[in-house]
C-alpha cells in the first residue's frame, strides 16, 4: 500500500550547475511509484527519513503557487525547467493529486520553455494543455524507454506504462510544436543491450518521429547498486556473475561501453532522425554523474 505525505515547498524550481541543457529543475514528489529496479534516485529519500522510497511519496501540495510566486518575479529570466529530473511527474501518485495541468497553466501564463522527462501515458491527459504551451514557449517531450521486450519491462520498471504506449506519446506529440525524443537510459548490460533490442528501439524512435535519441549505461551509485544487485540475484540469477563482473566501481567496465558505443553508432547511421530543433541533436552520454533527464 503506497503512503502519500502532504508536504509544502518553498520554492519549486532550483537551480541546476553543470553541462546540462537547462538552468532549473522541479519536482513534484519525492518518491516514486514506478519501482524501477535501476533507479538512481534512491538517494534523495535519505533526507526524509523515509522508510522506503517507492512506496512513502512525498507530495509538494503547494507546488504550483509556490511556482506562480517563482515565475512572476522580476528577476525570473524565463530560463528552461526540467520537470521531473529525480521523479517522474506523471507517476501513479499524479493520478490521484492531479498536480501538472496546474503546473502547465502557470508555465503558459508566463511562457517558460521547459523539458517534461515520462515514462507514463498519463501525459497524454494534459495534451491540450503542453500544445498550447508549446505555441507560447521552447517544450521538449521526452519518454525513457529501454526495452521492446514487455516482459522484461515489466520486470525492470513494474509500474510504468507499456513502451508501446510510449512511443504511442512521443508519436502524438509530434503533431504539435513540441520537440519530442527517447531516453535510451539505462542500458543494462546482458539484459537490454542486445541487437535486437536496441534495433527495435531505434526503429520505433524513426517511426514515432522523435527528434532524437540518447543512450547511456547504467551506472551504479550508492544505495542503487545494492537495490539493483538484490533484484538480479533474486530474479535473474543466471546474469549476477557477468553483471557483477562489469560493474567493479560505478561505472561499466571500458571495453564493454566502447563495444556499445560502436552498437549505438551503427544503429544512428541505421535509422537517422530529422532534428526538429538544432539543440536536440543525437547524442551519447558517458560518464554522467547521475542518470538524470536530458534534453
């Protein structure tokens, strides 16, 4: 049974240091009830005081005056927000706190560019509303997708919508003014890294007409290593000792990621997408500090 804690923010937007293609990032929940068994987030729940990360979510209730108030200042710049860099936005809790239309009204009034990261179908439910703030401001739509394969999807991120549903998004929101794109993040060695798997991703990505695609391998930090070796040892057994192998420190082994990077470069020159915006072009990530949402 998932718990929700109503919380307040101060400020809902903050900012974000680095190479990164935007300046700010908001997040609605702490939290995540997707129970991806990759995820990189873990760590953010260390400051709560919470039992466990997907099933306690904690809910910016005032999120969105707390965003108004942010956004109105003389002193915003109109600079790029990426929403959901830790937490999904559209996870199962938005179902229930109905949190983004009003997000996106505040978004459309003051006409900030940002970058919505989902793995779920639910943002389809605000389709009207990210059309026309895309007619107002720079919007990028992106789905992390990371198998074709639904029943390893299932496996690795139980929650989440089909990927199917998720190329059914990026393909709808072609059709407005949006930039749209595919987050190929995490690729988990062994298991999703395949031929197959990537082909049939980066086919989907040329047929749902995204814009671009980025790859990266997962990386192991702090407590997700643990939560991601339990889940392998219990349920994929037969793949501990090769993954295990791999992963001497944080990072996958060398000759491995240059292996896959020869994979993703044949597959780009296979299926080449047409860039709606120069900013988003096609791109492989190494060596990230973390496995955030990108442009």
């Amino acid at each position: 049974m998932t718990k929700y804690n109503e919380i307040t923010c101060k400020t809902a937007c903050h900012k974000i240091d680095g190479f990164l293609p935007y300046e700010w990032d908001l997040n609605i929940y702490r939290g995540c009830g997707h129970h991806c068994k990759y995820c990189f987030a873990l760590y953010s729940h260390k400051y709560m005081n919470s039992v466990n990360f997907f099933d306690e979510i904690f809910v910016k209730t005032n999120i969105a005056e707390s965003l108004e108030k942010q956004l109105s200042s003389k002193n915003w710049k109109r600079e790029v927000i990426n929403l959901g860099g830790v937490t999904d936005s559209y996870q199962p809790a938005e179902e229930k706190y109905k949190l983004m239309p009003e997000i996106l009204k505040v978004l459309i009034k003051y006409k900030t560019p940002v970058t919505i990261s989902t793995k779920s179908k639910l943002i389809l439910r605000d389709y009207d509303l990210i059309d026309e703030l895309s007619k107002v401001a720079s919007v990028n739509i992106a789905c992390t997708i990371t198998t074709i394969n639904e029943t390893v999807r299932e496996l690795i991120e139980p929650n989440t919508s089909l990927s199917s549903e998720r190329f059914e998004v990026l393909k709808e929101f072609s059709k407005t003014n949006a930039s749209t794109g595919v987050h190929m993040m995490p690729v988990i060695p062994y298991l999703t890294d395949t031929y197959q798997n990537l082909d049939g991703l980066f086919m989907n990505a040329q047929k749902c007409g995204a814009c671009y695609v980025i790859t990266d391998i997962l990386n192991l930090r702090g407590q997700t290593r643990k939560v991601f070796f339990e889940f392998i040892k219990n349920k994929l057994p037969h793949l501990y000792g090769k993954i295990s192998a791999l992963y001497r420190n944080y990072f996958v082994d060398k000759e491995f990621r240059m292996q896959f990077k020869e994979k993703s470069k044949q597959l780009r020159i296979k299926y080449p997408l047409k860039n709606k915006r120069k900013i988003f072009v096609n791109q492989e990530l190494e060596h990230l500090p973390q496995q955030l949402s990108f442009f």
